[in-house]
C-alpha cells in the first residue's frame, strides 16, 4: 500500500520553490558510486581480491619443476719469467702468452612431489572465494550505510521544510497580531503570545537545520560530495504482507553474505586439515637431472702455437623418496598440527551455526520491526488527520475572536509534531526493509515487489 501525506505534498511544493536555487541535486545511485571511488576500505578489499585472483591463476606453477642454467668463460695472458720468487722479474709485453679460453656450461632440473600439492589447488580457490565474499561484504556495508545516510538527510529535509510551512504560518499569525494590536482589537498578550510562538517556531527549524547540516556534513566525508546538495524525494512507504522469519530463512538464507563467508570458512579449515594429514603420511618425492660441459681452447706463446684442447661433459641424475617417521608418532609437532587443525573444523562449524542463528534472530526482528512501523503509521495517519483539522478549527476560531493566539500556536505545534512523528515512523519502516532486504541478500525493490500488499491481495 502506497501513501503520501499532504505534508510530504506540501513539501514537495516548497522544494520546487527551492529549487530555482542553484543547488545540485544528488541520487542515491550517483552518492553510491562517489563513495566507492573515495572508499579505503573498499579498495583494500579490491587489491586483496587481485592478489588471490593472481594467486589462483599461478596454481599450475605449484607442479612446475624448477629449471637453472649457468654459464662461463674465462681467459688470462702469462708474462714469462713471473714465477712468484723474491727475484722474479716478469718477460717483456711482445713475449706475454694468452692463455686461450675455457668455457663451462650447465643446465638442471628439480622437481618436488609432496602431499601437500595435493590440496594446493582447492586452497588457493578457496583463498579466492574468501577475498571475493570480502570484497561483497565490504562492498554492501558500503551501500547499506550510504543509503541509511541519504533516506535520512532526506527526512531531515522534509523535517525542515516542514518547519519553515510553520515558521511561515506562524509569522503570518504574528502579523496578523500586530496589526489587530495596532487597531486595538487585540490586548498586548496576544501579540506577545503571538511573537513567542514565532521565537518558538524558528528555534524549531533552527535545530533541525542544525542537525541536517551535520548529518550532510559527514555524508560529504563518506562520499566525497563537495558543496551543498539536496537529496531526491524519499521513497513512499511500501507496505508489506510477510512471511514467518523460518520462511524467509529457508528461502534466502543461501544468499546472506555472514553465512556464505561462514561456509567458505568451514570448507577452508576442512582443507586445511586434509593438508595437514597429506604432508604428514604422505612420502616426499624428489627427483633431479643435470647436465654440464667444460671445455678450453688453444693458447700462443712468443708468436709460437701451443695447441692443447680439452672439453668435457657430464649427465647426472637423482631420485629420492623421504618419510618422515617421526612425524607420525603420537604427540610429534605433525601430531599437534593435525589436531589443531580438526579443533579448527569444529570451531568452524560452530562459527557457521551462530552465523545461520544470528541471520533468522536478525530476520525475525526485522518482519516485527516492519509490521509494528505499518501498525504505527496506519495509526498516525489518524492522529495527523484529527491534528489538521484541530489546527483548521482553531484558526476559524482565532479569526472570531473565541481563542487565543496562544491556543492557536498550541494547535500548530501540534500539527507539526505529529506530521513529524510521522515522517519519523515513514522513514523507520524503510530503513527496517532496507535492512530485511540486505540480510536476505536481495534488492528492496525485489522484496517490495514480491511481498507487497497490493500484490498479496491481487
């Protein structure tokens, strides 16, 4: 069931008024995307995301072997008569000898098998589902805070627009005053009463003001917004026709980001305790090859040729298996590694179990807390009804002569209260389907359209 309130439409019509003021106006969507770019923790989470991404796609490097090459080549001159003795005395330069040149080369390959590899691949997946429901995570907190943000900035301009309809009124009465107290058809109290009830009013909208202008300043710093700005119309209020918190559990729960991140979890500590049992019992696998070559080539002396050449080459080869028997006894560091990681399977599940209890307490509290906002503005449209035309008769009154500008400030304040008690109760009913919609995983206009009244009753 769709409603707005004549005061909503009365504010609407002095935001149009407004609007000849060159003030940007700021969707939902576009203060979303702006505190995206400026989010730290959003980018965190997204390089966090890139790095296991990266990491998932290296997987087939874990079963590569690993492959070195070398490579060398030397050579000297000899200076004849340099034998290293206290007289020595080195030949001259035209009888130094070049000493030719050695050249070594050598390629090898290892390779490494353990059980750990076995699961290598499952956990880098994992590490990746877990950086991705990260990001989602930080991503609709994100969302969820920008939005409460604006719905609420919305109604603090509504709320102060609603306070100016009453200051303007409320001067009105004022000048009225005045000019009866000048013709003297009104005593001094009135139009005292009359410019108190004026004072009152502006102090009203002052305050709210004052708050609006807070509340948009730590959106400016959430968002990046710069300079002023007024939000869209606030959503009319949708009322729903909802199913018991175990229905909706059963239907949504799969999609709820803390059990899925819960989920990923128990699987992650199950993989982890099948790596810890594999790296144990499993023999370690090592095998290598290599090949090198050496060789030198010829050398001059004094214009003569002493040919010499050698070269030589070589293939080696190893294979070993190792088994660590120690780390299978009863009490080893292995022993206590493969224990601490079972306890961390059962702390896991338990993790998952309060997460799924915590989701259906969270559902629960959300249906009530909607049903009771419905109740509650079904009953305050009642109240705003009686409260207007309380406010209309006290002015016909006013205007006779039969009540005073006191009473008629009395029934005008309790207009605007009761207006703004309802736009407080509006704009709780949306904010708690916001809140059922981001805990079931979908989007508000899914919930509304699939749980409306109007279609239930269709």
């Amino acid at each position: 069931m769709k409603h707005i309130t004549a005061f909503l439409l009365l504010s609407l019509c002095l935001m149009f008024q407004l609007g000849a003021e060159d003030v940007q106006i700021v969707s939902l969507d576009e203060a979303i995307a702006s505190a995206e770019k400026n989010s730290i923790s959003l980018e965190e989470a997204r390089v966090s995301l890139n790095q296991a991404l990266r990491n998932q796609n290296a997987v087939m490097t874990t079963f590569m072997p690993e492959l070195s090459l070398n490579a060398g080549l030397s050579t000297g001159v000899d200076f004849p008569g340099a034998d290293g003795s206290l007289y020595g005395e080195a030949g001259p330069l035209s009888d130094a000898a070049f000493s030719g040149l050695t050249v070594s080369a050598g390629a090898s390959a290892s390779f490494s098998f353990s059980g750990s590899m076995i699961t290598d691949g499952e956990t880098r997946r994992l590490a990746k589902e877990s950086a991705s429901l990260g990001y989602s995570s930080t991503w609709q907190t994100l969302q969820d805070t920008i939005t409460e943000a604006y719905w609420n900035i919305s109604s603090g301009e509504l709320s102060v627009k609603a306070a100016e309809l009453s200051v303007s009124d409320a001067r009105e009465q004022y000048e009225s005053a005045s000019k009866m107290y000048e013709s003297g058809l009104a005593d001094e109290l009135s139009l005292i009463q009359a410019e108190l009830s004026l004072r009152q009013a502006e102090l009203q909208l002052e305050t709210l003001e004052d708050s609006l202008e807070i509340m948009k300043s730590s959106f400016r710093n959430m968002t990046g917004i710069e300079g002023d700005f007024t939000t869209e119309e606030l959503p009319a209020p949708v009322f729903l026709s909802l199913p018991d918190a175990s229905s909706l559990f059963s239907a949504y729960s799969a999609g709820n980001l803390s059990v899925r991140s819960a989920e990923n979890a128990l699987r992650s500590a199950e993989n982890a305790s099948d790596t810890a049992r594999l790296s144990t019992y499993v023999p370690v696998l090592t095998a290598s090859v290599g090949y090198s070559y050496s060789g030198s080539g010829y050398r001059s002396y004094s214009g003569t040729s002493l040919g010499y050449s050698s070269a030589g080459n070589g293939l080696t080869g190893s294979v070993a298996i190792t088994v660590t028997i120690s780390s299978m006894l009863p009490g080893s560091s292995a022993d206590m590694a493969i224990k601490d990681a079972d306890d961390s399977v059962t702390l896991a599940s338990l993790a998952l179990q309060d997460a799924k209890n915590t989701l259906l307490e969270t559902i629960r509290e959300r249906v009530i807390s909607i049903e009771q906002a419905e109740s509650n503005i079904e009953q305050q449209n009642l109240v705003v009804k009686a409260a207007e035309r309380n406010y209309e008769l006290s002015q016909e009154a006013f205007e006779s002569g039969l009540m005073t500008s006191d009473d008629l400030a009395s029934a005008r304040t309790d207009l605007l209260t009761e207006r703004l008690n309802l736009l407080s109760m509006e704009t709780e009913h949306l904010l708690s389907c916001h809140e059922l919609s981001s805990a079931l995983g979908i989007e508000l206009d899914e919930l509304q359209e699939e749980y409306s009244s109007e279609v239930m009753e269709n």
